[in-house]
C-alpha cells in the first residue's frame, strides 16, 4: 500500500484522459474524493451530459460512476453489482469503460470478467489492474492506457513528419497549455502532432496515432508499457535525453533528439528559442539583484525523474543552484535515475539523494502544490513552487505548464516573484509607506 497517489489514482486519469469512463468498483467515498481531484486536474467544466440521469451507478454526474459498495457487499462479494453497473452505465453513454477497483475491492474474490460477460459489455468494458494499490502512479496510468490501445486497436500505414505524445497526463501542471506549447515548437519544424495519448485523446485519435512516424515518450516512467504497444506497430520511439523539455537545455535537446529521429532540420524551432532566451535574459539582467540573490544557494526537488533531471540541470547552469535534497515521487524506476545521480556525484552532492526538504541554505523548492503552500507558511523568505499534483490553485487561466517556452517562463516568474524577503529580513521590493 502506498500513502501518495497510487495506481488507483494513475489508472482513473488514465481512462479519463483516453476519453473512457473510469468506472469504480468501491465504496461511494473513494468515488467522491477521486472526483473532487479529477475535477480540479480536468481544467474546465463543459457541464452533464444528458444521459447522466439514466443510471444511479451515475448519480447524476458524467464522470466516475461507482458501484457504491457497502458492507454486506464488501462481505457477500461485488459480482452482481459490477454487472448491474456496467449494464446500466453502458447503456446511458456511448464511452467505453474502464472497471477500477478500490483498494477494499481488490481484497474480494470476485470475477470481473465474468461480470464483464453477463453485462454484455465485452468489447467496450477494460479491466484494470486488479491490485493498483501496489503499483505507483505512473505505472497504474501507463498500464490502464496500454490496454485502451490495445482495446482502440492502432490504425495501420503510416504519416510521415507526424508524432504522437505518450506519458503526459492530466496530472501534469496546466497540461491543456503544454499540449500548445509542445506542438507548437514540433510544428516549427515541420512536425505534426497527431495525439497526447492518455491526456484529452479520444478513441479515434487513439486509434489513428498508431500511424504516427514515431512517439514521444515525454514521461518515459508513465508510458514505458505502452510504448512498446507502438513499437510493435511499427512506430519509432523517441526517449528524450535530458528528460522533458523543461528549461531551455532540455527544450534544445528534445527538439534535436525529435529532429534526428524523423530526419528533419530542428533549426527554425531552435531560432524561436534562442529568441525566447533572449527576451526572458533582458528581463533578468533587469532584475539582476534578485537573480543574483541565488547564487551559492541550494534548491530541493520532488517529482518525477524526467521532471527534476532537467529542472536541477537548469538551475545549476543558470544561478549556479546545486541541490540539497532530491526525492522521488509517483514512480518506481526511470531511465532518469543514472543521469540523476552522476549530476549529483558531479556537483559533490550525492548525499542529496532521498533526503527531505529542509537545510540552511535553501533558496528554492520545487514539489507538489499543497506541499509547496505548507513550506512558504513556514520560510517565506523561499521561493516555493508547485510542479506536481495535488496543486494549490483554485483555476487555470495562466499558462503555468512546466514544458516548452511557457514553461521557461512560468518557473522563472515563480522563482523570482516567489522569494519574500532577503537573507537579512528586509522586502525585496520597494516600499514607500
């Protein structure tokens, strides 16, 4: 069992990033709480649809229908009210569904398959993991979507100068701005994006991505499964080097690695970036107090290997930022970890690996959302920025995704306007009262 967001959590974004039903087999509660989540991590809200009223598995809401197990299910078993339920939900939309059990669920010996046939859903019902409790995040997310593909069925022939996304989900920050800004720079240099599988694709694009030239894996710890569903395809695969386009290194580098994999020039989306640097530079050299305010300070990082790799990176080769602590979060392996530690062995910090936030020294800290708010509270001379879910944020209507050149620029605004006060005590900006 785990105590952050597990598979259960991956598998649910999973099937709604895939435009499927997450269907919940469980009790009301873990529905609920699910929900909320999905809810803020969705974005935007385009209201019930009609068929929502047509069944109670539904409750009058569109997403996330649940079974609604109680105690003498939980003793007597959960057959019949996986086959009422998938009846029933089957019946009031034309998605298909992804059957999810809760934790409780799990510990039942009940036959999901069984109670696939006697709905007579076999065809548009997937099964989930049965023990995603086990499983992190990331790999409940990249387990559920390799069975939607599979279940779609990959279009065959082939596009050429075309891409599909795999690994970027709705737990990414702002993902509906870092779809923009990741297509737009591939567009520069006449690539097309056809899907983000797993983040907003329907089943038809689904389906039609499997005629992409090659796919991205921009998260290679949620999509390493279902990559190799592609590669059996035909598709080619594309691992970028330095992990996500996150920071201007990192952004070069995956347009190259892009580049070379679909035979093409990366030069005019090098330009765009080059130029972005530039205007971003002016900026610091205009706040150059502040920015030099970093220098021989420390930074923590929390998340994913493909996210803290490139992040670190950038830090260190901009403010001269080495980082104290370095954790791991909502994966198990990552082909991210040796990159990791010979950065860390580099800059004489390999003790950092696995500690937690916290040390003299610290100007930055990168982590959750809600885990971010907590440490500002408490040092708010820190520039504390959420880069992973659960975030702190009400709505949506900035882009403050973490890839790609709005990336650049949201991390940089946080770090800068982010620190409160100087090592002394005084505010950093003027103040006239």
């Amino acid at each position: 069992m785990r105590l952050g967001p597990d598979g259960f959590l991956g598998a649910v974004l999973a099937a709604e990033g895939c435009g499927a039903k997450a269907m919940i087999n469980g009790p009301g509660g873990c529905r609920s709480r699910t929900l909320n989540l999905w809810r803020e991590l969705s974005i935007e809200y385009g209201g019930e649809e009609s068929g929502c009223c047509r069944s109670k598995y539904l409750s009058r809401q569109s997403h996330l229908p649940c079974t609604y197990l109680n105690s003498d299910d939980m003793v007597l078993g959960s057959g019949n009210k996986m086959t009422d339920g998938l009846r029933s939900v089957s019946s009031a939309s034309s998605e298909d569904i992804v059957l999810i059990d809760t934790l409780g669920a799990s510990l039942q010996v009940a036959d999901r398959g069984k109670a696939v046939r006697d709905s007579g859903t076999e065809g548009r019902t997937v099964l989930s993991d049965d023990d995603l409790s086990a499983l992190s995040m990331a790999e409940g997310f990249d387990r559920t979507v390799s069975a939607l593909v599979g279940n779609a069925g990959l279009g065959k022939g082939e596009r050429k100068g075309h891409v599909s996304i795999l690994g970027y989900s709705l737990a990414d920050s702002c993902w509906n701005y870092g779809k923009e800004n990741i297509s737009r720079l591939l567009a520069l240099m006449g690539v097309e994006t056809d899907s983000f599988v797993g983040c907003g694709s329907s089943k038809a694009e689904i389906s039609s991505s499997g005629m992409s030239e090659a796919v991205v894996l921009l998260h290679p710890e949620m999509s390493a499964e279902t990559s190799e569903v592609y590669r059996s395809a035909g598709c080619g695969t594309v691992v970028p080097r330095k992990g996500a386009p996150i920071g201007f290194p990192a952004i070069r580098s995956f347009l190259e690695d892009v580049a070379d994999a679909m035979g093409t020039s990366p030069d005019r989306a090098l330009e765009a970036v080059d130029a972005e640097e530039e205007r971003i530079f002016r900026i610091l050299r205009n706040c150059d107090k502040d920015s030099r305010a970093f220098r021989g300070l420390c930074c923590a990082l929390k998340g994913m290997p493909s996210d803290t790799l490139p992040l670190m990176e950038w830090m260190y080769g901009l403010f001269g930022m080495v980082p104290s602590s370095v954790e791991k979060a909502y994966c198990g392996g990552s082909v991210y970890d040796a990159g990791i530690s010979h950065f860390l062995e580099e800059t004489d910090r390999s003790g950092a690996l696995g500690m937690k936030v916290g040390g003299r020294g610290l100007a930055a800290v990168f982590t959750d959302g809600l885990g971010a708010e907590e440490y500002k509270a408490l040092h708010p001379e820190v520039a504390c920025i959420g880069i992973s879910m659960p975030y702190a944020r009400k709505g949506e209507f900035m882009d403050r995704s973490l890839v790609g050149l709005g990336g650049c620029r949201y991390l940089l605004d946080s770090l800068i306007n982010g620190c409160g006060e100087f090592r002394c005590g005084q505010p950093t900006m003027a103040d006239f009262r």
